[in-house]
C-alpha cells in the first residue's frame, strides 16, 4: 500500500451504533470521523459532494481541509485542474453566485466525473484522517446518475461501507466488486418509457482517469436499507454481488421515508398513514443470516438493548447526531430547533408531496424556512442542480430530464402532469442551504433552509447534559450505550 491508499483495518467487530448517512452533508467528514474516533460506525453522506467540494473551495476552504485531501489524491493532474479552477483564496465576494457545475446525464462530462471523484474522496480521506477506524458513505439509489464515479472516489480514499436507501440496489455489489480491481462497470437506470433496445446504461471505466497504474482496491461491505421483508429477500437473492448487512428503516426517521403499502391514507395533517403491513418482521430477517442494524425512533439504550437482545447488531440512528455540535446541519438553524425542542414545540412534518422522488418526505417545522407555505410560494421555480430529474424517452428516441419542481410550464412541455408540480419543493436546493453553502441565485434571492428531521425530534432535548444548552456526538454515544 502506498501513501495515498490508506487501508482500513479489516473489520473484526461490527459497531452497536451506526451513525446514519445524512444528506447533504449533514453527516459530513467531521461528524463521521468523530463518531469513528468514538469507536462506533461514522458515515458520511455521498450526496452532492461534487457541489459541496466546489462551494467550500469557492468558500476559500477554511482550515485547508479539501487542499490537504486533494495534496493526497493520487491522480494529481486531476487534483491540480480542480484546484486551479474552482479555489478562491479568501473565499468569494457574499453577494456572488456560486459557480454552476454541469448536471449530470447519462453521458456526463469528463470534467463532471471528476468532480464526483474527488468529492467523495476528499469527504472520506477526511473522515479517515488520523485513525484507523472504518468510515462508511451513503447514498440513495434514486439517484443513479452519479453513482459511478462516486462509488470510485470513496473506494480510492479507502471506504469501508456503502449504505444505499431509498430504491433497490441490486447492482451495487457488483460494481464494488468491479471497481475494486478498476474495472470498468455499467449502471441501468430507471427511465420513463423504457422499451427493449433502449440504451439505458450509465457506464465508467476508471482506467478513463487513472494517471498511471495503481493496485486494487479493498472491496466495501454492503448495506442496503430496507422497510420491508420482501426487499431484503429481493436483495439477497437478485442482487449481482454479496449483500453483507441490512439497515432496517421505519417510517419516523429523518429524511425519505418508504411509503405505506396498500391503499393510501391520510391523517388530518395529510400525511400518510402507516400500519401493521408496514411492520418488518425482525424474525424473518434474522433468518436470512445476515448483520442487521434497526433504524427510525431508536436513539436510547433500551432499545439497543432490545435489539441485541433479539439477535440484531444494533441500532443507526440519524437526528440525534443530526442535531448535536458535530453535525454539519448550519448552526443557525440547529439551535433554531434545539430551542424548539427545548420548549416543547418543535414538530415534524411527513409530507407527502414535497420531495420530487415522490417518496414521503420528513419535514422539520421551521419559521423562514420552506416549511412555511408563505416562503415556499415566494421562492421562483428553479431547477439547476438536477439530482432528482427524472429521465425519460422523448418521442424523437432521444432522452430527456424533467424534475416536477422545476418551472411548471417546463415540465408541462416535457410531458410532465400539472398535478405532480402541487406542492413539491427543490429539495436538491434547500438541502445544500441547510448544511451553509446556500446558492444566489440570478434575481438576487438566496436560496432558503428546508430541514429535515425524525420524529424523535420532540424528543432530543434529552440528550442535553445538565446545566448545558447544547450536546456533542460523545452525549449521544455515552446515552445509548449508558
Ligand atoms: C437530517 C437527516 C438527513 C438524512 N438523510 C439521509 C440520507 O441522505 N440518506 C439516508 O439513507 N438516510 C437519511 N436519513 C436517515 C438517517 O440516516 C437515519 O436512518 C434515520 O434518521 C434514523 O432515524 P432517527 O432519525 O429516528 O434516528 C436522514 C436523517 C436525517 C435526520
């Protein structure tokens, strides 16, 4: 192994505590590498991070931290040209626009792809950086374009997990398989209208960008998280490669939530209505043999307890770390909502309709933020980051991209339904707002905070240490294992 593959010690014990992947940068680099350092599992979350790494060069990368990953990249003519193209020294003008990167499509540019390389890279160095404890990443399967080069960058920097939610993904293994020994892989993706002789691959062969040889790589284990027992089935026995653990998620965690199943039904509140149909049966998992961590509403020592105790790994848990100092939610807005939760207001929201995947969509109540009906009519329909485009066939055979919240009549013209622009928010937007690194957009306006939390929210200010106002990851940590 040379200087720039760090190796990760190979895993003996698995954690009781996996710290959930949140996006964008929510879990970022720091909160992974605390919680690793605290002896549990710290993941990053893989979403954006060609955005993130360009708007903290573009920020004057306070501290140094991205040039110091990127002095450890081993294609350094890659490093070099980011460099050069996106580092302000001093950080840009307040009042400037961040620079727009391409969105991505299924032939991206070279210059895209690497961006995604080394965005993920430097968020796992580090995240690595001064321990040799595992790191994980993760990542949502619906979005499928970056999936590639982004999976090839955290392998370079030596991930040791992927954890992959919200869709089926029955390809990654063998992508982590391929990309271990460099090899070139393809990644079919889910496009309106599909018939057969469609090309609907994405594809990416390192040795595209590799500068000179480099040995292989060491494969991540694999975890896919699930809200249901015929997923996991589907999981183990579809998939093109080895599946080495599940995180199973229910519907009060942060973030997207599966939908119910059966017949929808909904609350006074419009949100969904979840059931005995929606209850994952531990048992069955159990007997598949597999690791498994249980997700949503289980931040305390009972129920880690409760899951030990029923043959299971332990627990992740996600707005605990979300909200505590380490996290990469922006201050204003975490203490907004500590102090919320202080007084016994704090509430969230499972909105149906806000997230353009079509998926439920956890949303913390938050005055100045998009929760509010009033900001989220006064915001212009924009959509320039693209992550949650759906793709489509156009009657011409070539391919399109249409997001049901970007401008109505665009997506009209796209063939889109009026009906599905109700009520959607740009999520891809306010999520890089929440975490500092908000876009100014051509009018002038700043793109707004839209938070999104578990329903143990109401709940957090229990993490707090007496006399104290705040809490820290090791708070979190210490009261679960208590
Ligand atoms: C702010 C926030 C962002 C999240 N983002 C993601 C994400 O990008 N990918 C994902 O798989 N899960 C995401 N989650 C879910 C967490 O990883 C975790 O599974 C969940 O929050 C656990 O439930 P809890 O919040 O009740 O602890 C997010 C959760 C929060 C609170």
């Amino acid at each position: 192994m040379t200087d720039w593959y760090p190796s990760h010690t190979m895993v003996v014990s698995y954690p009781k505590i996996i710290q959930g992947g949140m996006g964008v940068a929510i879990s970022n680099w720091h909160l992974a590498r605390t919680v690793s350092m605290l002896g549990q599992l710290g993941v990053v979350s893989g979403v954006a991070l060609e955005i993130l790494l360009v708007r903290r060069l573009q920020d004057g990368d306070v501290g140094g931290h991205i040039r110091r990953a990127l002095e450890k990249f081993p294609f350094r003519d890659m490093a070099r040209s980011a460099l050069e193209k996106y580092y302000i020294p001093g950080g840009k003008a307040e009042d400037k626009a961040y620079a727009a990167i391409p969105m991505h499509k299924q032939m991206a540019s070279k210059r895209l792809h690497e961006l995604c390389i080394l965005g993920n890279y430097v968020e796992v160095f580090l995240a690595r950086e001064g321990h040799d404890r595992p790191v994980g990443i993760n990542y949502l399967e619906k979005i499928q374009l970056p999936h590639l080069p982004s999976v090839y960058g955290a392998m370079l920097a030596g991930v040791a997990y992927v954890i992959m939610g919200a869709g089926i993904p029955t390809q990654i293994p063998g992508v982590l398989d391929r990309f271990s020994q460099h090899q070139p892989a393809s990644y079919a993706l889910n496009i309106v209208g599909s018939q057969n002789g469609n090309d609907n691959l994405t594809r990416f062969d390192p040795r595209d960008f590799m500068e000179g040889d480099h040995p292989p790589l060491e494969r991540p284990r694999f975890f896919p998280i699930i809200a249901s027992n015929v997923l996991a089935t589907t999981m183990v026995r579809r998939s093109n490669g080895s599946i080495d653990g599940f995180v199973i998620e229910g519907p009060t965690a942060g973030g997207h939530n599966a939908p119910p199943r059966g017949q929808l039904q909904v609350n006074e509140r419009d949100e969904p209505i979840y059931g005995e149909r929606d209850v994952v049966d531990l048992d069955k998992i159990r007997e598949l043999g597999l690791p498994f961590w249980v997700a949503g509403g289980c931040a305390s020592a009972e129920k880690l307890r409760e899951v030990l105790e029923i043959g299971g790994n332990g627990i992740q848990v996600g707005t605990a770390f979300a909200l505590c100092n380490d996290s990469g939610m922006a201050d204003e807005y975490r203490k907004a909502l500590l102090q919320k939760a202080v007084a016994g207001t704090a509430h969230v929201v499972t909105d149906r309709l806000a997230s353009p995947t079509g998926f439920p969509f956890k949303v913390a109540q938050l005055e100045g933020s998009l929760s509010e009906e009033d900001v989220y009519l006064s915001r212009t329909r924009v959509c320039d980051l693209g992550y949650l485009r759906e793709l489509y066939w156009k009657e011409d055979g070539s391919l399109g991209y249409r997001c049901p919240s970007e401008p109505v009549e665009i997506y009209i013209a796209k063939g889109g339904s009026e009906t599905d622009t109700i009520g959607r928010k740009c999520i891809c937007n306010c999520l890089v707002s929440n975490a500092g690194h908000p876009q100014i957009q051509r009018d002038g306006s700043v793109e707004k905070p839209m938070l999104t939390c578990g329903d143990d929210l109401a709940e957090i200010a229990r993490f707090i240490p007496e006399g104290q106002t705040s809490f820290t990851a090791r708070d979190v940590i210490d009261k679960l294992l208590a």
